[in-house]
C-alpha cells in the first residue's frame, strides 16, 4: 500500500480528535461532560431538549467522519479526480457541521437558562459563552494526549498548555472543582520574539517575587511521567523546594531572585538519551560533564548561570531539545501520495550550556540555542501532469534537497547555515561544431536581505585541436531587490540583469612536447578568483603556478588581496656535487596577505606544508589547496608577502629530498616552512618513508621565536610513526625557553605556545583490530626542569576474549631548589565474554630528596575477588641542604660599582629640535644636556621581599631599594630588568611549575640633575629694531576681490611648507587617526576574588609583577590566600 497523502492524513486525524466527543456528549454523559469543564448543570439545562439535539448534531457529524476518509482514500488509490473531489467535499461537510454544532451548543445552553433564577442563569450564560473555547481546547488537548503523551508533558512545561485544577469561590452558583486544560497559543509569539518578558509572566522569573511555585509543578508533573521520584516541599513562611532523585531545586533570596540547583551525584561519565515521546517526536540529551558530588548550579535572570563546585575543577556541556522525525523516511509536510510534494527527515531544536570552572580562572559560562532543518526536499515531477504540461515541461523533474539551521550564543548573537535554493539542471547534450552544450541550468533562490535570484546559465565543452576547454555555470542572472528607501525601477522594486561568470573553467593540452591542465575557479559571492595551472615541458621541466585573489575583504573594507606560489622542478636534478642535486626553485609573493604561521603548524600533522611547498597533482588536489592556501595566507591590509623555495635531492634515485622555503612578511616577522622525506630503498615503492614537516618563525615585535618538527604519513615497513619537536624562546618582559620532544610532563602546567600542543613520539608496532602494540616516550628542558617519560601499550583481543596492558613510567626533576617525582604504573587485565576473569595493576611514586616519599597502590583481581593494597612511607631526615647564608649589601655595592651597569641614556632622540656636534671617541661616559644617568644591575631585584639567594638565605637584610642623595641630583625613573622570581623567593610546587621563567623587577634608577633639565647659567640679552618706512600715493585704492578670496587664501595656507613640516601640529595631528588611545600594561597583575573573578575590596589597582602580588597575599594571612588568586588584568571580572 502507497504511503498516505497529505489529504488523507488531514482527516484522519481530524477524526481522531474529535472521536472522544461522540462518547462525551452522549445522554448519560453530557451532564458529567459539563462538570469536567467546570459546571454543574442544573436539570433544566441538562435535560433540555435544544441542548440534547445540538449534542446529538455534533455526535453524528463525527460519527460520519471515518466513512468520509475511507472513500477519500479509495479515490486516492484509485487516482479518480471526481471521486477525491467528491469525497473530500462529504468529509469537509462533516467537519463543518462539527464545528457548527459545538457552536450552536453553547447557544443552546444560554437558551435553556431562561427559567433559573438569576445569580444561577448569570452563571451559566458566562458558561456558555465559554463552552465552545472550552471545548475545541478539549479535544486538541485530548489529541495531544493520546497521539504524543510526551509532547504534552513538554507544552505544560513551557507553558503553551495550563492543567490544573481549580476551585470556585464559595458565592459562585453552580461551580465546581475542575481540572482546568487549556491552550495558550497567544504565549507562542512572546515565547519567540521577548523570551525575558514570556518567562516573566508565567513565571515571574526576574521578579522580586520569584520564588519557584509556578514553574516547580510543572517540572515536577514532567519527572513523575518519566519514573524519576520527586517531592515538593511547601512549608509556611519558606520557599517551596523540589527535591528530585539526583537534583534539588530552590530559589535563592538574591535580587532579583534565581534559581539554586544542587546536584547529588558526582559526574564520571559521558551520557548521550534519546526520550521517544512519540512515534514522530523524541527527546535528546546529551551531557559531558566532570565535577565531584555537591555541586551547584545558578541561574539568574536573564540568563547568567554560574557554577559551584564543592572541590576540585569542574566542566559541563549540557545539549536538551527535541527533534520531530519518523524513523521510517522523511516525514511529508504537503503533498500528494506517490508524486509531488514538500518532505522533511526531521527538525531539531536544542538548547544548552557549556561551562566551566577551576581555581585559576573562576567561572566560564555560555550558553546556546540551536534549531535546524535537515533533509529537506522540494519534489515537482511533471510526468505526471496533463498532456499540455508533459509536452512544455519536456519530462523534466525538480528535485531540490535542502537544510538550514540557526544558532544563537551571546559572543556571536544570531547566524543561519545551510541553502535555500532550488535548482534545476536539464541536460541537452547537443553540439554546435567545436561548442558542445550539456546542460543547462535553472536556479532560483532567495539571498541576503530578501533579495529573490533566478540564474539561467549552461555548462559546455570546446575542443580546439590539442586543447580542451569545460565551462561550468557561464549565463545571465536576473535579481529582483527591495530598495530601503521604496524606491526601484518597478515601484518598490528593483529588477536587476547581469552577467554571470562561470563558477569553474578547466583547461588541458596534449600537445606531445607540452602536456598539462589547468583549473579556473570563481567564486562572485565570495569576491574570490582561484587559478592553478601544471605543465610539463618534454618531460624534463614541471612548471606549477598557484595563485588567489580576493576582492571582497573580510571586514568589509575597499581593496583586494593577492598570492601566488609558483614552482619548478626538474627532472633529472641539477648535480650540485656529493650526491646532491637541485631539483626543483619557486617562491611565494603575496599582496595585503600576511602569513598565518600558527594555522600551518595546526595542520602539519596532516600533511598541510605540502600545498605550499612544489605541491603534487595540483589539478586533482586543487579544491585542498586553494583552501589551505586560503586559510595560511588570510587577507591582511598593508602587508607583503615574499619568499623563495628550493628543493635538494640526495642519492639516485632520491633517496633523502628536502624542499626550504622562507616567507618574509613585510612588516612582520620572517616564517620557514620546510620538508624532509627519506624515502629507502626507492621513493616508489619504499620499505621506509619518512616525512617531516618543519615550521618556524622569528617575530621581532612579539620578541620569539620558534621552531616545529612533525612527523606525518611516516612509517617502517608497516608500522606508523608519529610524534613532533617543538624549541620555543622568547625574549622581553617574558622570557622563556623550552625544547620539547613528544610533548611534556603530566603534572607540568604548559605555557600557550604558538604551535599548539606537541605529539608523542610513537610506534605502531601492531595496528590491527585483534593486536594493538604501540610505544610512546617525550622529553622536554625549560629553564627550571627536565621532563622525561614512556609508555607501552598492549591489546589482544577478538569477540569473546581480550587482553589489555600497559607499562609507564613519568618522571621531573627541578633544578632549583632540587626536587624530583618519578611515577610508575603498570596493569594487565584478561576478559573473558566483557567479564573480567583477571586483572593486576600497580601505581607508585617517588619524591624526594631529604625528606624521601613513596606511596601507591597494588592491587590484583580474580573473578569477583579483588585485593588492594595501598602504601605510603616517609624516611630519611628533613636536612637542610641549603648552602651558608650569604650577605646581599656587598653583593650591591660590588654591582653598582662595575662600570657596564653605568649608561648615559637619552630619551625621544628623534624628537630633539637641536642637533650637536659629533663627539670624540672617549672612555669616558658623555651625558647629553637633557639625558639621564642610569645605574642598574642584574644580581639582586630591589623592593621585592628576598627569602634566598640561588640556594643561600641573606643574613644581613631581605629587602633593598636605592634611591638618590647627592644635592643637585634626583631620581627621574625606576629601571627594571628581568629575574628569575624561583631564585629569589620561596615558591610551591604549582607556582614553581607555572610561574614565568623571568619576571621584570625593579633593579636601578635614571638620575638627572634636579628641576628643569633645560635650564641655562648663561644668556645674552638684544634688543633688536626695525626701521619702518611708509609708501603712500596720493590716492588710495582699495582692492575689494582680495576680500572676497580671504577664505581661499587661508585655505590655501593648510598645505604650506610650514604646515607639511613634520614638527607642524597638523603633521602630528594626522598621525593619530582617533583622539582616544589605549594604554596597554603587558607586566600588569590584580588580585581576584577566588569565588567569581571580581576585584578584591581594598586591595591595589594592580602590581607590576606577580611577585609583588604574592607579598601582597602573603601579607593579607592564610585565610586571604584561600579565598583570592592573581591573574591578569582581562581574565578580572566586572562587578555587577
């Protein structure tokens, strides 16, 4: 049997709906039907034979409902155009007289209470008026409820549906306790356009009189349908609270008040349900949550919800929403069974959170809103209309496939995917001499803004002797648009013609000495042009060319954007001598593009240097390379982009070949992509591959540098290689050094590093679905640690039976003070049908020295017996092994006194407006008239409390500040240089581990001579005076025009020679291109409230090392230290 239509489905189940009535407003029933929705009839209404004959009218209209949609369907069936109209006129007649008759009950009942008295004819009348409302919201309710009982409990929840009971006031006639069901649709519209003010009036969220009595029932009723226990607690004077299975749920007293939610259990697991509600809807949830047991959770309106851990970091990514689908095909919205029509697989809507929150950075929270439409399908198939339409449309069908979704999050507000057009192609396959048509295009859409496109455009073929030519898409495009202002060239629309250029054009010659293909890609809507073109010339040189150019740029600005790569490579190598060759030259230019070295790195494991550097079978390739070349080198207004490639060859044939290329980024830094692949015995067939991607680069302004070594499609024999290399150096007011092999310690807290996280090294000894072997190990050095490590892993297993194992070993050791932690861990398990039959597992560490730890745990399990065995030892004695202490004043004194640490320094040398003879060589420090002398050192930093020196503890003062004395002389500035804060201070475990290699602190002093710099002893005093001479004619003549260009002439004054002069204040003025300037502090620290982020009561705006801001807590007591941390200035959070 066919599917069913939408016709029939239609009245299906508007028979369904109203068949409960037929029982409900039967003699017997109707006076109980009456009371259910909240009347208790007296006889004379109930009795009356105007109300019997409209319950009966209604009853028979239904009754002949399912004969109806049995002859509509045979007609279907049967295709009979007359019987469809005819039967489903009969069923339309019977729904309308359904209708009519619910409405004429409720006259009929305002009639029958003609004789009661008038409190009771007052109280049925406002009834009647009702009943009708009441009853179509009856039976929509009822459907809902017996069609998709789980879709209902979701209405009540947000309240598009109220079911409750409610009580008559003790005066009110002929009332009665009712279980009041009804539907609010009018809540629909303020639910999607002002959700702040929907959640207001049901309710009363951001209201100071919150306090969770409306929404509680509704949860409640919604977990008691779904077997989760819950109890509402309502005691006098409180708050009601709702105490569920996992969760307990409470307003809080804030203001205005939100909503606290406890949860019981500890999350240890992903969890990912599907709830069928009904055979069409379901209920998705998913969670990835990591949090121990206690912890709370608090919304606050609108929409801020914030996260409580007892203990310990916490993460949450909660997704609920419903999705509305059959499981057997799409579901079909209109159309006609077997032919055309409108289908949709499923629509999906979701909301969520994802949070988190740890010691270091307090609370992150976010949340979303997702809908989506998925497996959307437009269907027109002419074959089966008439004569006339078959012969113009040619047999042709429309088959158009569609998604679209939309998404909302407070950081990048509301955004739409996916396609709304309609395409056509009809193939023609017809030629005209070299020009071969074969097909053509019909699309229509709706694009930005409104705008309505209809493109009428083909794709052919030209063959021309050795050279071929495909055009995709080449046509015309007609736009239709509506102006703002109301104004087009059709009224209050515009219509629009233009030309549309191909989205792609392919090219290939066969032309025996020269052979090769290139490939055209267009892109108008993205402004972006796309070429690659592959030669090969008598099988000797290859010449490659890849170029993209955008003319639309990213943030909306006039302009275009350029690269290009080309390369050439020859075949057999240029000799250079020893075996090696030069096999191939090219380089990179780019126009307002600039090098995204970072991105390069984060796809190096994937192989991403090969689009840049002499790329293979560009043609087949070409949509990833333009696409990598696309996100490497993004659109950068100003810049430039140069850089040449070369690529050596060693062995014949080749057994070791590396390709270099560096790209200088003008201005900006320089990058270096390289590759290395060794490939034995032969590059074709190889037993060994070997492939190394290298990527570095030096920036001068953000002083670093960094290198990146990443094995890639790398193996021996058959076993895969993986693993990376990463030297990291910086220099500044954040000096840092790190060389890393495989990555870094577990317990090492790892600093952002440009290149992303390092990979293991590591073998695949065996990969195969019933045996796993594989080894990994790292190394690392940073300033303070070495870090090494390995790991073995081993899996045996097939359907019934598998055995698992590892063995590990981690270890760090720290320079100053020493101190060392070596981790050990090892397991073997065997299962037998997914039951364990036997498992061993050990774990131990070791810390030292003076005092020595160790402490792990064993244990080993057969069957369903389980031994653990947990130890922890202490010994050795607590030595001080620190050196002698050491005397810090002479240390100073022995500092200041070198003449290195003395330096005439003279600020904004390129702003004096004087310039001074050359000054003879001298040993002598030569100090300008308005310069400085400064005195600095690098041994001790000054104003910072000093627990140690290296590994000595000062004996004569822990604090030291210089300062000037001599008369005449005064200190203008503080000079600071970079220390390593670990030498100087005593630090934990975490902040050893995650403090900045060097810190800037004060060291030293500029002294100038006191007041103004500028000041002379001498000067020489003229008085200088003109002879005045007056000319006058005997008649005065008055130049009246020069009156009238005064305004000229002072507008011409703007652009003299001494308003271009580069001490001008226009000059300056025009360097400055806004009034307002940001100050950036990049060694700034703020002391945090630990519990949010916000700024501690009293405490200093900031502290110019995080030194100076553990004094700082460390002064405050240990209880301060609990509840306050540093961070940087952007990680504070604003006060509400």
């Amino acid at each position: 049997m066919a599917d069913e239509g939408t016709l029939e489905a239609l009245g299906r189940n508007l028979a369904f709906a109203f068949e409960p009535l037929v029982d409900r407003l039967s003699d017997g029933n109707l006076e109980g039907f009456f009371s259910e929705l909240g009347l208790a009839p007296p006889a004379a209404v109930a009795n009356a034979q105007p109300v019997g004959n409209a319950a009966a009218t209604i009853a028979g209209a239904i009754s002949a409902m399912p004969s109806a949609i049995a002859a509509l369907e045979a007609a279907v069936q049967s295709e009979d155009a007359g019987q469809i109209a005819s039967a489903g006129a009969d069923l339309l007649r019977a729904v309308l007289d359904a209708v009519r008759g619910i409405t004429d009950l409720g006259n009929a009942v305002d009639q029958a209470a003609g004789g009661l008295s008038a409190a009771e004819r007052a109280a049925v009348q406002a009834f009647a008026a009702e009943l009708p409302g009441r009853i179509f919201d009856y039976v929509i309710i009822e459907f809902i409820r017996r069609a998709h009982s789980g879709s209902l409990d979701v209405l009540r929840l947000i309240g598009l549906v109220d079911d409750q009971v409610t009580l008559p006031a003790d005066s009110a006639p002929l009332a009665r306790p009712a279980r009041q069901r009804r539907l609010s649709p009018e809540r629909l519209l303020t639910m999607l356009t002002d959700p702040e003010q929907y959640l207001r009036d049901l309710f009363q969220w951001g209201e100071a009189g919150f306090d969770g009595s409306r929404i509680f029932p509704r949860i409640q009723t919604l977990l008691e349908n779904y077997d989760t226990p819950t109890v509402l607690l309502t005691e006098p004077g409180s708050p009601p609270v709702l105490e569920a299975f996992i969760a307990r749920l409470q307003a809080d007293n804030g203001n205005p008040p939100g909503l606290n939610i406890r949860l019981r259990v500890p999350a240890i697991a992903d969890f990912e349900r599907q709830y069928r509600i009904s055979s069409t809807i379901s209920f998705l949830m998913s969670t990835s949550a990591r949090f121990d047991a206690g912890m709370g959770i608090t919304l606050r309106p609108p929409l801020d919800v914030s996260l409580e851990p007892i203990s310990g970091d916490a993460t949450l990514d909660l997704l609920a929403g419903l999705e509305i689908g059959r499981e057997d095909g799409a579901m079909e919205i209109i159309g006609q069974t077997g032919g055309s029509g409108l289908f949709l697989e499923s629509f999906s809507g979701s909301f969520g959170v994802s949070g988190s929150w740890s010691v270091g950075s307090g609370p992150q929270i976010e949340p979303a809103i997702r809908a989506a439409l998925n497996g959307g399908r437009l269907k027109i198939d002419f074959s089966e209309a008439d004569g006339f339409l078959k012969t113009i449309a040619g047999g042709v069908q429309i088959d158009s496939e569609f998604n679209s979704g939309l998404s909302w999050t407070p950081s990048n507000g509301v955004s739409f995917e996916g396609s709304s057009a309609i395409e056509v192609a009809i193939p023609l396959h017809q030629t005209l001499g070299p020009l071969n048509l074969q097909t053509l295009y019909l699309i229509g859409g709706i694009g930005s803004g409104g705008s309505v496109t209809l493109e009428m455009s083909s794709g052919f073929s030209v063959e021309l002797g050795p050279l071929q030519a495909v055009v995709d898409r080449f046509g015309a495009q007609v736009e239709l648009t509506f102006p703002s202002d109301g104004e087009g060239n059709l009224g209050k629309a515009d219509l629009g013609f233009k030309l549309k250029l191909p989205t792609a054009v392919g090219m290939s010659i066969d032309a025996g000495a020269v052979r090769g293909g290139g490939f055209l890609s267009i892109d108008q809507d993205r402004g972006e042009y796309a070429g690659i073109l592959e030669l090969s010339i008598l099988e000797l040189v290859s010449v490659t060319a890849i170029a993209v150019i955008s003319t639309k740029l990213p943030d909306g600005e006039d302009g275009f954007a350029f690269v290009a790569i080309i390369s050439v490579e020859f075949n057999p190598g240029i000799q250079l001598g020893f075996g090696f060759t030069l096999v191939g030259v090219g380089g990179i230019v780019g126009l307002n593009r600039e090098a995204d070295m970072e991105a390069i790195a984060q796809g190096a494991t994937s192989g991403s240097v090969d689009s840049v550097l002499f790329p293979k079978d560009v043609i087949a390739n070409a949509p990833k390379i333009i696409n990598d070349i696309r996100t490497f080198f993004p659109p950068d207004q100003g810049t430039f982009l140069i850089g040449p490639m070369m690529k050596f060859g060693w062995g014949t044939p080749t057994l070791i070949s590396l390709s270099v290329g560096v790209i200088i980024e003008i201005p900006g830094a320089i990058g270096i992509v390289g590759k290395l692949t060794i490939a034995i015995p032969d590059e074709r067939v190889p037993l060994i591959i070997i492939n190394v991607a290298v990527l570095g680069e030096i920036d001068f302004d953000k002083k670093h540098l960094w290198f990146l070594a990443v094995l890639y499609e790398s193996r021996v024999i058959f076993m895969p290689l993986q693993g990376g290399m990463g030297v990291y150096a910086s220099w500044g007011s954040n000096s840092q050094f790190i060389i890393s092999v495989g990555g870094f310690h577990p317990r090492y807290d790892v600093p952002v590093l440009p290149f992303g996280d390092i990979p293991r090294l590591a073998i695949n000894i065996l990969d195969t679905p019933v045996a796993k072997v594989r080894v990994l190990c790292y190394f690392a050095v940073t300033s303070n640690t070495v870090q090494f490590g390995a790991r073995a892993e081993l899996y045996f297993g097939i359907s019934i039976a598998k055995i698992e194992g590892h063995i590990a070993f981690d270890a760090l050791f720290q320079f100053s003070p020493f101190y060392f932690v070596i981790t050990i861990s090892a397991s073997l398990s065997v299962k037998l049908f997914g039951a364990g039959l036997f498992s061993v597992r050990f774990r131990g560490e070791l810390e030292g020295p003076t005092p020595w730890h160790i402490e792990g745990t064993g244990s080993i399990s057969v069957l369903f017996w389980d031994v653990d065995v947990d130890f922890s030892h202490t010994w050795g004695e607590d030595e001080d092994t620190r050196l002698p202490p050491i005397s810090v004043m002479p240390m100073l004194v022995e500092e200041f006194s070198k003449d290195e640490n003395w330096t005439a320094e003279l600020a904004n040398a390129n702003q004096l407006l004087v310039t001074l003879r050359p000054v003879d060589a001298t040993t002598e420090l030569v100090l300008h008239p308005i310069g400085s002398l400064r005195i600095t050192q690098r041994a001790v930093p000054l104003e910072l409390t000093l627990d140690k020196i290296g590994s000595q503890r000062p004996d004569d003062a822990n604090r030291f500040s210089v300062d000037a004395v001599s008369a005449g002389v005064e200190k203008r500035a503080t000079v600071k240089e970079q220390f390593a804060i670990g030498q100087f201070q005593d630090l934990g475990d975490g902040d050893r581990l995650s403090a900045s290699d060097y810190e800037q602190e004060e060291a030293g002093l500029d002294l100038s001579v006191t007041g103004n710099q500028t000041a002379t002893s001498y000067a020489t005093k003229r008085v200088v005076r003109y002879e005045t001479i007056i000319i006058d004619s005997a008649l005065r003549q008055v130049f009246l025009f020069f009156e009238a260009f005064t305004n000229l002439f002072l507008h011409l004054l703007l652009g003299n020679s001494a308003a271009r002069n580069v001490l001008s204040a226009q000059t300056q003025a025009h360097k400055h291109l806004y009034d307002e300037k940001i100050k950036v502090d990049p060694n700034a620290f703020v002391v945090v409230n630990l519990a949010d982020n916000t700024a501690v009561a009293d405490a200093p705006v900031s502290f110019a090392s995080r030194a100076q801001a553990r004094e700082y807590m460390a002064e405050q007591g240990p209880a301060f230290a609990k509840q306050a941390h540093i961070v940087r200035p952007h990680e504070m959070r604003e006060a509400a």
